[in-house]
C-alpha cells in the first residue's frame, strides 16, 4: 500500500507528547511490513536542530492557496528508507519558532491559520510529488481538516486521490482545534462546510469534529478509550459526533506499542546496570543508585514507588499529592517523583522533600536518564489518571519488571491485569477505579504489603509483565487490517 502519514510532530525531529512517538515508530513498522510511508510534517528549524542537514529541499516552490492568495512554500526530504520518507513543509512565517504550539503555556494566536496551512500544503505537496496514497492518515485535530479536503471539490476528482481512504487518529480528544468562524475563510472551502455534519461547533469552527464527521475510519489509540470518549465524562462535548461515528461501525480502538529497542532492560544504556527476566539482579542495583541518585535511605527491602508523569489534571497528580502525604506520614514506603507542570503541584511535591528527607526523592523538569532510572529502580509505579488515552508509562515499567498501580482507565484498563492470587499467571499489577486519596493510599498500600509479605507472588507479577509483548508490531498488524478493510470498500 502506498500511505501517506500527515501530523504536526514526529520524533526525533520535534516532540512535545505521544504523538511524536506514534508518528515515528508505526509509520517504520508499516515501512518494514513492505508498505511505501511518506511522512508529513512542518520544518521547524529553531527545534529540529542537527536534523535539519538531514533534510535537504526537493521540492522548491509549492502552491498553497491560503485565503484570498497563494504563498509558497518549499518540501524538504529525509529519507529513512527505500520505503519511508518524511517530508518536511517549510513555511517560516508559521513554523521557523522555539516552540511547536504555545509560548510557555500560551497558545500562539495564529494556530488556526498555522495548521490549515499544513493540511492545505500536505495535500498539494502529495499532488506536487505525484504520489497517489491508498491510504490518508492524519492525527489529531492539526491535521483533521486534510479528511474534509479529500472529500471536497478542491481535490475529490484529483487522480493523485482517485480511490484514496482517509484514516483519523485521535490521540487525546481533550484537543481538538475550536476556533472562530471567520478562520473558515483560509481553509479555501465554502460556507455549506459549515453545518452540524462538518467544521461548525457552537457558532465557531472545531478542526477534529470536521475531521471525526468526514474521515472513512476514526481510531483512537486503546480499545477502552474508544469505548470512554462515546460518553459525556469523557467525550469533551465530542459524543454525539463519535457515536454517530460508532454506529456506522467507523470507530476503532488500537493500542498504541512502545519502542522496545529504547525500552529494554536489557540493553538500556541509561541505567547503571542491564538486567532481564532471565536474570533480574540487576534490577536491584538499580534500586540502590536511585535511592543513591535522589538522596532516599539505602534501605534496600522497603518498597519503592515511581512515578514519571506531568503534573497536570489530567494526570491525577493532585490525587497522588495527598495519597503520598498520608502514606510518608503513616507508612513505610519510599517514593521518587519526575515531573513539572502546574506550580502548585511542583512546591507541593518540592516540600514533601524538605519535610520527609530520605523518603521521599522529587525532580522537578524534564530528565530523560533519570526517567529510565525510575522505571528501572523502582518496585511500583504509580499512574493515577483521570483519563489516559492509552499511556506508555504503565507499559514501560512491566518491561522492566516495576509493577504498575493504575487507575482503571482507558489504555491502562488494557494493559494492567490485577493482582488476583487464584490467577496469578496473568496478574501484571494492581488497580482502582475510584479517584480519591483514600482508594490510591489504599491501593499502593496493599501492593506494598503483597511486595513485602508474599514476595514469590510479587516476582510472578514481576516476571508476568517482563513477558508481555507491546512492541509495534502487533499494533502494526492491526493497522494494516484496518487500511485492507477500507481499500476494499472504495
């Protein structure tokens, strides 16, 4: 199949969440399964850094019809293999900036005019490199409105899409592109796109909805999560519009995989010493220099809980707050804390560290070895979300024998299988479902009891979520199913 993959980030070359992740790992999944991926992004210069040698101009002057006039923009390559390529749309007024969409929290004006101009320019950059996709694949509201162009008359009766499928993921529907009406006049279509069934949302324009209501497939990234945004605690006003989306059997669920390559104890050269399920002694090492690096009690047989997250709502980390004061209070348990984000949570998390020393270990920002640090060296970890889309963490951490304690939730309700002594063998770690202080301390309590007091049951759990396979592959697999199903539906 000849795919091209539309997004507004992709790593290594600019990452802000998850969706950098996705953009690199399954697009070369699909390259290895002999499908031709063609991947596009903007060229961010200030971000990209030593990548931009890496992705010369090929393309030199490309026509963007923006509003009233065209601009010109240029089509950079990198090209990773005979079978994938990213293709990077250069365009300073709108991409040459230190950040991908917001300047410390506040979210650049022009948003609105900066991703219809990708979505525009991405279509006519496939029709400028004569390249005719089986298969469009966009992500997230930044690109949604390529499946509405698809299905317009700007490009429905171009050959380059002649039998071309559109395919939407959607990565974290709490984002989804609502804007003013009047941006409508940049996109290049007309008013009659602006109705309930297509871009109008409460007298204003909402990117994802247009997208959700047009694409000829909808994914999201769990099978749960699917399941959750069909609702109103969970569907940010996107129900109605999803459902619809359900019942003509357009939605799908597919859990994302994580990049085993980086994420292997074995083989990870971010911890001071390698282990496997073969052999875990390792493991144990890695729990003295954490405690080492974050200044904890080298008390090797107390257990100690991680977590790496953003401090943000969405993430439960408040909850996590007042669980961990209670547990430092009453409790034998040690914790070690990444994270930044609201301020609050930061001084909360900071001050737990001057008032319970050797307990309790926190950094607050962002640290990419200390992140591979706690997932190596810590016996729990705790994910307490609201709402987690599908979540890597939970899988990062089985991977290296810490045994997760989640919040039921979206990708966390797929992946974690509770603890249950009757049937051990599948048991990879410990859950709750109400979100309270109370239900957390409770949880992380008896997770610590189990490690403490039945520690042949914990290393069954250890070893059960070592085993378990989350790599590309399978999600791969899937994807390509989906694509073969829509193909056969032209």
């Amino acid at each position: 199949m000849n795919i091209c993959w539309i997004c507004s980030e992709a790593a290594p070359y600019a990452k802000s969440g998850g969706l950098a992740d996705v953009s690199a790992a399954l697009p070369a999944a699909l390259a290895e399964k002999g499908h031709k991926v063609s991947v596009f992004l903007p060229y961010y210069p200030q971000i990209m850094g030593d990548f931009c040698a890496s992705a010369p101009v090929c393309f030199k002057l490309l026509e963007v019809p923006f509003g009233w006039i065209s601009e010109w923009a240029s089509i950079r390559r990198h090209r990773v293999s005979d079978n994938l390529s990213y293709y990077f749309i250069e365009f300073q007024r709108y991409f040459d900036r230190p950040f991908l969409y917001d300047y410390y929290g506040v979210e650049f004006g022009d948003n609105a005019e900066r991703f219809t101009f990708l979505s525009r320019a991405a279509m006519q950059a496939i029709v400028a490199l004569k390249l005719e996709p089986d298969i469009l694949h966009t992500n997230d509201w930044h690109t949604s409105l390529c499946n509405v162009y698809l299905k317009s008359h700007l490009y429905a009766k171009s050959p380059n899409f002649a039998g071309t499928r559109s395919v939407l993921t959607i990565h974290n529907i709490g984002y989804q592109g609502i804007f003013p009406k009047g941006n409508l006049f940049n996109t290049g279509l007309g008013w009659e796109f602006f109705n309930y069934t297509c871009l109008e949302y409460f007298d204003q324009i909402n990117f994802l909805k247009a997208g959700i209501m047009t694409a000829d497939s909808v994914t999201t990234v769990s099978p749960s999560y699917a399941r959750e945004i069909l609702t109103p605690g969970y569907g940010f006003s996107m129900e109605n519009a999803l459902q619809h989306v359900h019942f003509e059997g357009r939605l799908t669920g597919i859990l994302n995989g994580i990049c085993t390559s980086e994420w292997s104890p074995s083989t990870d050269k971010f911890i001071p010493h390698n282990y496997s399920a073969a052999d875990i002694s390792g493991k144990s090492m890695c729990k003295a220099a954490l405690q080492k690096e974050l200044g904890l009690s080298n008390k090797p047989r107390i257990p100690l809980v991680g977590c790496v997250s953003r401090f943000a709502y969405q993430k439960g980390i408040d909850v996590l707050a007042e669980a961990v004061e209670k547990l430092l209070i009453h409790d034998n348990i040690q914790f070690a804390v990444l994270g930044a984000g609201e301020s609050y949570l930061e001084a909360i998390f900071s001050d737990f560290c001057r008032r319970f020393p050797g307990k309790i270990g926190v950094f607050v920002g962002y640290n990419n070895l200390l992140a591979h640090l706690i997932t190596a060296g810590s016996d729990l970890f705790a994910m307490p979300s609201r709402y987690e889309p599908c979540g890597l963490s939970q899988m990062y951490s089985m991977q290296y024998g810490t045994v997760p304690v989640v919040r039921l939730t979206g990708g966390l309700e797929d992946t974690v299988f509770n603890y249950n002594p009757e049937i051990l063998g599948k048991s990879t770690g410990f859950t709750f479902r109400d979100l309270y202080p109370q239900s957390l301390a409770n949880t992380i309590r008896w997770a610590a009891g189990i490690y403490k007091f039945k520690p042949a049951h914990f290393k069954k759990m250890m070893l059960n979520g070592m085993g378990q396979d989350f790599s590309w592959r399978h999600t791969a697999d899937i994807y390509e199913q989906l694509y073969k199903k829509n193909i056969e539906r032209r």
